[in-house]
C-alpha cells in the first residue's frame, strides 16, 4: 500500500538558498490563490465546491518539480493559501479544512504516483510519463481524497443518499482531476530549468498566435450558448496543431486555455443549492475538456519524443560519422556478401584508395586468391557463429591486426564489423625491446639491478657467471654479499651519492664461491615507473691486472737482459784478459811474489766467476714467458732462485737447501724459477726481520712415488690460519700490510703450476709456519738434454773471424786463440761483404746483439749467399733480450758461447768446429 508521503522527501537533494525559497513558496502561495479565486469564479457552483479546480494542478506540479525542503514550503504555502481562498467565498471553516486536506491529499499522491514511474521533471516528457499523469496523477490520484471531500460535504449540507454522493463525488473527483491533468503539465513544461521544454524563439510567435486563435474559437463553437456535443470534434485539430508544432509546452498551453475558456463560458455564478442536483452538462464540459488535454498532452509527448529519437540518432550518426573519420584504426563495414558498405578514411588509405571506391568490393577483389579464401573463410565464420575473430594481415609492407565481430540486426541478414591497428610501428618497437632485453641479459658487461636497500632485483648472464651464482641465488641478496667495495654501514651513504651525483665509479672486490676478484665498478641512478634502482656494472679486472703484472714482470725482464747484455761484455774482455795472464805467468817459475799474484788472479777471477754467476740468475726474469716448454733441470732454477732473493731472506732467517735427484719437468724456464723464486719471497716475508739466526727457510727436492718431481718450501713464520688458507691462491688476495704486496704472487704460481699439468698444495698451522709443496709430472724421455760431446782434440792453426762491435772483445779473442790467425771486424756489414766475395775463413765467430746488422741478419744473409759458410759460425751472446732473438737461439742448432766465458771455453767452441770441418773435408 503505498502511502501519502511527499514524494523525493527522503533524497538527497542541494539545499536550496533561504532568499530564494520564500520567493518559490510565494509564488505558489499567490498563484494558489489566484487560481482558486479563478475556480470559484468559473465554477458553477460557488461557495460549496468547485467543479472544475485548478490549484490543485499548480500544487501538483509544484511538488513534482520540487528539491529537499521545497515540498515542505510548497505545503505551507498552499495551506495558507486555501485559508485566503476560503475568507474570499465566506467558505465554512469544516469546507475549508476539508478542500486543504483533499488538495494536499491529491497532489501529494499524484506527484508521489508519476514519480515514481516517470520522474517529476520528465513528466511531460515522454509518452510513459503523460500516461502516468493522466491515468494515475489526474485519474487515479483524486479517487479517495475526492470521496473524502464527498463525505465530508454530504455530512455537511444533511444530504443523504448513495446517488446523491456518488454524483458529488464525480462532481469533486472530475474537477480535481481536471485541475491536475491541466495545469500540472502547465507548471512542469513552462518553469524555467526545471521542464524538459524547449525555448520558444520569437520567429514562431506568430504561429502561437494562430494556435490561440484557433483554440479560442474552437472553444466559442464548441461551449458558447451552452454545450454543442455535436461540435466537439472541433477541440481538436488546434490542439492537435499546438501539440505538435509547439510540444509539450504548446499541448500544455492550449489545454489550459481550452479549460479555462470552456469553464468560464458555463459558468453559472450562482450561490450553490442544497437542494438542486447537478448539472449534465457540468460533466460533459469536464469531459471534453479532459478528452482534449490528454490527446494533445500524449500528442505533444509523442512528437517531443520522436523529435528526441530523430535529434538523438543524428547525433549518433555526427558521433560515429566524426570517429570514423578520425580513427587512426583502420575500421570497415561488410554485408552478408563481404561487401564493404562502409569504410574510414584509414581503411581506404591502407589500400591506397578512396572510400567510395572501396564501396561494394569484396576480397576477391582486393587480394590475392589464395588470401581471399582465408578472409572469406574466416567472416563467414563469424557471421555464423557469432564469435569474434582475430587474424593477422600484412599490406603495402605494414603488418595490421584485424577484429572481425558480428553486427545483429532486426529482421535483416546480420552485418560484419572490422576493426584493424597497424602493429608495425608496435611489432618493430617490440622486436627493440626484446633486443635491448637479450643484449642486457646476455651482453658482456655484468650488470645488477637493485632497490634504494642494497638488494639485488635482477642480474644478467654475465654477472651470474662473475658472482658464480644463478639468478634465483642472487635475487635478494644485498650486494654487498657479493662485493667487498660496499658494505651493510656505508650503503645509506653510498645511495644518497648515487642520488646526488647520478653516478659513482668504485673498485670492487667480487665474493665469487671460488675466490675473489678485482673488478672496476660503476653504480649509477633510475628513476623508473615511479620507483627509484641502482644499475651496477662491473668490469672483471683480474685478467688485466694480471697482464699488467706480467707486463711490468717482463718489463724488468728487459731491463735485466740488456743489463747482463751490457755487463757482460766488459766481464768478457775482463775475465779472459784474468785468464791470459794467469796462463803467462804460471808458465813463468817465480818465488813467492810469483804465487802472491797468482793468487791475487785468481781471486780476481773469482769474482768474475761471481758477477757472471749473478748476472746468469737474472735470467729467471729476464726469460720471456713465450718461452718454449723443454726438459728443466729443476736444480739449477732452485739455486738461481735463491740467489736472488738472497737479499730478502739474509736478515730473516736461514736458507736451508736440501736438494735430493728429481727428473727434469717439461716447462718454461722462465716460469719454473718465477715459482720457485715467490715461494721463496713468500716465505721471507712472513718471518720478521731481525733474527735470522733462530729462524729458517727450508728448500727441499725429491722424486715422488710416481716419478714426479717435488719441490717443498717451508718456513718458521706465523703460519696461516685455515680460513686464510683456502683463498691464499685467489687473485689479489694477500695478508700484508698496504702497499706491500699484489696478492697475486701465489695466484701466479697456482696458475703456472696447473698449466704445466702439476699442483700446489698448502700445509699450515698458526704459530708453526707453512709448507708449500709443488709436485710436476716428469718430462718425457726425450726431452731430456742429451750428454755434452766429448772435448775436441786441439787443431792445426786456423783463419778465424771474429765479428763484434766491442774492440776490446776483439783484441781478448785474438790473445786466447794467439796460435790461430784471428781477424776482427766491429762492423757486421763489412764482414758480410768480405764473406760474400769470397773470402775463406775456417771459423767465424760473430756476436749475437750488434747494432745496424745483428749476428741474426749476418746468418741469414750468408745462409742465402754462401750456406757453407753460414756453418762455420759460432755466436758468442751476452743475453737475447728480445723476442726475435729468443727465437732464434731456440731454433738454431749452431754453436753459441755465453759471455762472460772463460779462456778454455773459446778454445774448445773453435776446436770442436774445426775438428768438424776436417771431417766433412775428409768424408
């Protein structure tokens, strides 16, 4: 059951300002007031009733079109305009209580009723809405008030009688009902921002004019001199032309002016009597002018709508017509035939063509068969089963993803939609992303991705491969886990210079679960999607640092080559020059002063014999690390090592050499004594200076039980704690102080002793020193050095060349070999010309290292001129301190003599090459 609330009263509505409220009430107030003055006057039955009341309509409307507080003013208003209206027609005060309750009653109930089936503001605006005033608001709304306001009449007039109340009732029902269908649309149409109505321009109010017109007399045909049913008809065609020229607004208007003339041409202006009964004719004007309001309200509702549905699908039609011309999308249109009936301007430029042009083709017509098929295949498809369909099509070299969906349509054959984006652009940015993706991932730089905490988010292949872990492993981890250049206290700081400077640039020191590594990293600053990283990459330095070590390693090399190169040949001419005299004048028998020189020779010679000895052992880092793998007396590195760090290990601690056989080892020479010499540098530097005498170093040698060759280093120093000692080995790594050592000396060797196919093996405990022990497989039998020849038997006197920038060496061969004739030339190039016209020599002895031409250019110009003579030459070298000359030495099976030599050394070279040739001449 519904019940008589105001209706909206619970919505939330905006309140409505003090000022302007009591201006709305008042105007309701007054026009209440007026309209009921008017009811009266035109009714005809005055002073009891109206048949015809038209405040009840203007209530009605106020409260359809009413926000928040309104309605409750509206009531006030309206109340007190009925206790006005009563005064005006000496109206009894039960009547006047009675018409205020009935009026309230109606309108509440018919706004309530229309509201809620059409909204009070679009009342009038729709068919559905004019019904519901009519049925509901005129019609059904007034039935029970109007038998309220019956009653209450009946009580007080004495009448008596169900005919009696039933013809009062319709009286007071069909006159309120009127008021409400007239003028509730009236105020709903015409109020300013509130109706649907539109405007009415001024161009058209000569037609509203005619319209009143029309309805005016209409209305005089009609009701004046009483009421002519048989012209009724001609109500309608002005209300008709009002309704449908002018809307509801126009339908409206005329429906109140129709009532008010019709009423006002049958009133009856006299006081009501009890006794009388009323009127047909009363009814009949009521009925007519009701017949004629609903038909031009519904009219006129109509029109407005189809006017609404036309103005709406125009601009359905603006709307898509403007997206179909301005979509970059390529959009189409087919018939059941896969006919283009519509197209967009990118349609048409996909296919190179115009829109009208494209109009009626089918695929047949616009590609190749074979792809026609598919696109025929595929619509078909969707048109029969009504899903949407998604293929790819490349035109004119652009790729385009095509939606085909269903387009239903009423009692007709359904059409095709078609919506194709260009993805080239899309795809080739795509394709970048996924290569800039790849490259990142698999690029060689190792590059992490971490948070504003130090975690790592992300790591590519190469910094997997740095760290030694996979992705999952580092996600998560903060990275100082993985690099000791950053630690867990400093990273605030470190971010907040990241923030600042962009960039920072920092050595690292990679945790890898092998060891460590030196690697040069750089973190810089992302501000991505709202979320601020650090991007750290790194460059492995290891290898470099390595190169470089090994660089300035062979720097020092050269440097050592030239320097025994340069002391070498004055030690020549010096030792040899000894030699001679000592020969002389032990050839001479003398006293004591004699033997008192001959001493004093040889000690002179000694320290010949150790000078050479000290230049010999700077052979370890003088050898290049090119050198060739040979069988290596493992003894002889053992000794040159020692000798040179002798100078580490003199105020530390004792040398101790415990030398058992071993078999030689196939290895570089070079390398072999770098080995041995940084055990040995490693094991000084962990005892302290200063008590040499209490502490010692210890080199033994020994065969193992597979033949191999084992060489131990020991010391009494500190020893290393084992967790130390799993990473002694890693690159860098070292426990002296800053400034005092690489780290890699030990990597160098661990690196060095596996390439040679042997190990490196650690023993230690703190407090009791550490044992370094290398163990080399032997090398093979054949490369063994085979026995030195036997000496050679002095020869007959000879023709000797000797070629040598150094005048004095030249002068100290002559001396040695006085029993031969020896010629010296400084001057290589004139050597070789003397040789290549002819000149025979027996025995050519030449220097290896000569300005201008070397005793290698020498070779190789007689080996092409003159290769017999090329064979008689016997180099005499003080160091090959270069590459080429390495080579050579390597490669040639000539004889060579190392400066410094002694006297006896020369001889033998010279006899066994003359012995040689006297062979050769005897074969």
């Amino acid at each position: 059951m519904m019940r008589p609330v105001l209706p909206g009263a619970g919505e939330d509505a905006p309140a409505t300002p003090p000022g302007v409220l009591l201006a709305r009430a008042a105007a309701l107030f007054l026009g209440y007031v007026l309209l009921g003055a008017a009811g009266d006057a035109l009714s005809a039955y005055q002073g009891a009733f109206a048949t015809y009341w038209p405040p009840v309509g203007l209530y009605a409307g106020a409260l359809l079109l009413a926000r928040g507080r309104e309605r409750w003013a509206f009531v006030a208003a309206a109340v007190a305009a009925e206790l006005v209206a009563s005064q005006a027609t000496d109206r009894s005060l039960m009547l006047t209580g009675v018409n205020a309750a009935v009026d309230l009653l109606d309108a509440v109930l018919a706004a309530a009723l229309v509201s809620r089936l059409s909204g009070g503001r679009r009342a009038t605006g729709s068919v559905r809405g004019v019904a519901a005033l009519v049925l509901l608001g005129a019609l059904v709304a007034p039935l029970v008030p109007s038998a309220l306001g019956a009653a209450a009449a009946m009580v007080h007039y004495g009448w008596s009688g169900a005919e009696r109340f039933l013809q009062v009732w319709r009286a007071w029902w069909t006159g309120d009902a009127l008021g409400i269908l007239v003028f509730a649309p009236l105020v709903v149409a015409w109020v300013p921002g509130r109706g649907p109505g539109r405007p009415l321009r001024l161009a058209r109010a000569g037609e509203a004019a005619l319209v009143a017109g029309a309805l005016a007399g209409s209305v005089v045909l009609v009701f004046a001199g009483g009421v002519r049913l048989e012209r009724s008809y001609l109500l309608l065609p002005p209300l008709v032309w009002a309704g449908s020229r002018f809307g509801v607004r126009g339908a409206s208007a005329g429906a109140a002016l129709v009532s008010l003339l019709a009423a006002g041409l049958t009133s009856g202006a006299r006081y009501f009597d009890p006794s009388a009964t009323i009127a047909a004719a009363d009814v009949q004007v009521q009925l007519l002018v009701f017949i004629g309001a609903a038909t031009a309200l519904v009219l006129g509702a109509a029109l407005a709508e189809r006017e609404r549905t036309l103005s709406a699908l125009a601009e359905s039609e603006a709307r898509f017509e403007a997206f179909m011309r301005h979509a970059p999308a390529v959009i189409f249109i087919k018939d059941a035939e896969g006919r283009i009936v519509a197209g967009n301007p990118s349609f048409a430029s996909a296919h190179g063509a115009q829109v009208g042009d494209l109009i009626g083709r089918t695929a047949g017509t616009m590609f190749d068969p074979g792809l026609a098929g598919r696109i025929a295949a595929t619509e078909r498809g969707v048109l029969s089963t009504g899903e949407t369909a998604r293929e790819e099509l490349y035109l004119s070299g652009r790729a385009f993803v095509t939606l085909k969906f269903r387009i239903p349509r009423d009692e007709q054959p359904p059409l095709l939609g078609g919506v194709a984006l260009d993805v080239t652009d899309l795809r080739r940015a795509e394709r970048a992303l996924r290569l800039a993706q790849t490259a990142l991932e698999r690029g060689y730089a190792p590059v992490l991705i971490l948070d504003p905490g130090g975690r790592i988010t992300y790591a590519n292949d190469a910094a997997q491969r740095l760290f030694g872990r996979s992705g999952p492993e580092l996600a998560g981890r903060a990275v100082w886990d993985v690099d000791g250049g950053f630690a867990e206290s400093g990273w605030p700081a470190q971010w907040e210079e990241i923030r600042a400077r962009g960039a920072a640039v920092l050595d690292g020191s990679v945790r890898r679960p092998d060891g460590r590594a030196s690697a040069e990293v750089a973190v810089s600053h992302l501000a991505f999607d709202g979320a601020e990283y650090a991007i750290y990459t790194a460059r492995d330095l290891t290898d470099r640092r390595r190169a470089e070590a090994a660089e300035r390693l062979a720097a020092v090399g050269t440097l050592a080559a030239g320097m025994a190169h340069e002391i070498n040949n004055p030690l020549t001419f010096v030792s040899v020059n000894l030699g001679c005299a000592r020969e002389a004048l032990a050839a001479r028998a003398g006293g004591p002063e004699m033997a008192e020189a001959l001493q004093a020779l040889d000690e002179a010679a000694e320290g010949t014999r150790r000078i050479a000895r000290i230049i010999r052992d700077l052979g370890i880092v003088s050898r290049s690390r090119r050198d060739g793998r040979l069988a290596v007396n493992v003894h002889e590195e053992i000794g040159g090592a020692a000798k040179l760090a002798e100078h580490e290990i003199r105020h530390r601690a004792r040398l101790v050499l415990r030398l058992d056989p071993v078999p030689p080892v196939l290895a570089s020479e070079f390398q072999l004594g770098q080995v041995v010499l940084n055990l040995l540098v490693n094991a000084a530097h962990a005892i302290p200076e200063g008590a040499a005498a209490t502490n010692e170093i210890r080199v033994v040698s020994r065969t193992g039980p597979d033949g191999q060759a084992i060489v131990e280093v020991s010391d009494t120093g500190a020893g290393i704690p084992p967790e130390l000692g799993r990473r002694v080995f890693e690159p860098f790594f070292t426990t002296k102080p800053p400034g005092q050592g690489t780290g890699l000396g030990l990597s160098v060797c661990h690196g060095i002793v596996s390439g040679l196919g042997g190990r490196i093996e650690l023993e230690s405990e703190p407090g009791r020193g550490a044992l370094f022990r290398v163990v080399l497989p032997p090398a093979p039998d054949e490369e063994h050095p085979a026995p030195a020849p036997p000496r050679a038997a002095r020869a007959a006197r000879a023709r000797i060349l000797l070629v040598d920038d150094e005048p004095l060496i030249g002068s100290t061969v002559r001396r040695v070999l006085a029993e031969h004739e020896v010629e010296v030339l400084t001057d290589a190039r004139a050597a070789l010309a003397r040789l290549e016209a002819g000149e025979r020599f027996d025995v050519i002895l030449c220097d290896l290292m000569m300005p201008d031409l070397t005793g290698m250019d020498l070779h190789e110009a007689l080996t092409r001129a003159a290769p017999a003579v090329a064979r008689r030459m016997v180099f005499i070298t003080g160091g090959a301190f270069t590459e080429r000359a390495r080579r050579f030495l390597e490669r040639s099976d000539l004889p060579r003599i190392e400066k410094p030599f002694a006297p006896a050394t020369l001889r033998e070279a010279v006899d066994a090459l003359l012995a040689l040739g006297s062979e050769r001449r005897a074969g």
